[in-house]
C-alpha cells in the first residue's frame, strides 16, 4: 500500500470535495428521497446497520474537530442520518475499490441548506485525515465555517491486497 491516502479514483483523476447548495436542480431526487425513505422505514432509525464501529465513526469526526478547533472554529455536532448515508457511501466504494463522490442530497435530512463530502482511502483513518488536511478543496470542506453537522463513515475492505480503509466526511449547514 502507498504511504500516503489516495483522494484519486481509479482512473488516476484527482477528485475535487463536493459541495451542493439548496436551490440547485439535480435530477433524480425524487428518487432519491423515495429510496432514503425505504431506507429510513427498513433500518428503523438503528444505527447499528453501520458497519463503521462506534470507536472508528468517532475517530474520523473527532480528527476533523480537533482540526476546526485548532483553526479557530467550533466543532460540528454529529448527525446520525448524514452518518448512515456516509456509512453506506462508504460501503459502496469498498465494494468497488474505488472512491467517487456520492449525490449529495440523497440520504440527507431535508431541511439542509448546504451539503458537502470528502470521500478517501488509504491504511489508517489519521493517514487519510492528513491527506485530506493537504488537498486545498478537501481542507476547505473541513475548515468550512458555514457548516454545523456532519456525518463520518470508516469502512475496512481488501482492496488490490491491502487492508484499506474508505473514509467519508459528510458536512451540513441547516
């Protein structure tokens, strides 16, 4: 495995944070809150069917405080949907050993006014955190003030023979 998190796809391309305002027009979203809603009624509002653990979900939010308040900036409150759509997004890219960003308002609660995600891989949940400390547009998503929730994921797979974990950071202004 590399020393350092990939926040590249498989084709090499490097991928860019995303970020979505209320307001914008994306196909498919009422699909996509149909599906959420299905979702949503068959999970029962459980987390447990994350398969990100407790310590590890933590640990990617904490990092991602700690650098908010050694910024300056107030922590972001942890929200158990954003979680879940993390946590599934997460899931997805193991499965296919690749990272790519999810459609940021499938999964979120509805009375957002901002969304963005960071998604990575790598070895360890701190060696993906610098990665994203050192890409510009992931950094501006984690240092971003108009944020005030977010939801993280750390799921664990065997991608090309290496154990590798697949971060994601989803980030909401309400």
């Amino acid at each position: 495995m590399p020393d350092r998190a990939d926040t590249r796809n498989v084709a090499g391309e490097h991928l860019v944070p995303a970020v979505a305002r209320r307001g914008t027009r994306r196909p498919g979203r009422l699909l996509g809150v149909v599906l959420v809603a299905l979702a949503v009624s068959l999970l029962s509002g459980v987390l447990t069917s994350c398969e990100s653990t407790k310590s590890e979900l933590d640990a990617v939010r904490n990092m991602v405080n700690d650098s908010r308040v050694a910024a300056g900036l107030p922590a972001l409150r942890e929200n158990v949907t954003l979680d879940l759509k993390a946590d599934a997004w997460a899931q997805g890219m193991r499965d296919q050993c690749r990272i790519w960003h999810s459609t940021l308002s499938d999964g979120a609660p509805s009375n957002w006014r901002k969304l963005g995600e960071n998604v990575g891989m790598g070895g360890a949940i701190d060696q993906v955190h610098e990665a994203y400390l050192n890409s510009p547009g992931h950094r501006a998503n984690i240092m971003d003030p108009e944020f005030t929730q977010i939801g993280t994921a750390a799921v664990w797979g065997e991608c090309r023979g290496y154990r590798t974990i697949f971060t994601v950071h989803v980030f909401m202004k309400t």
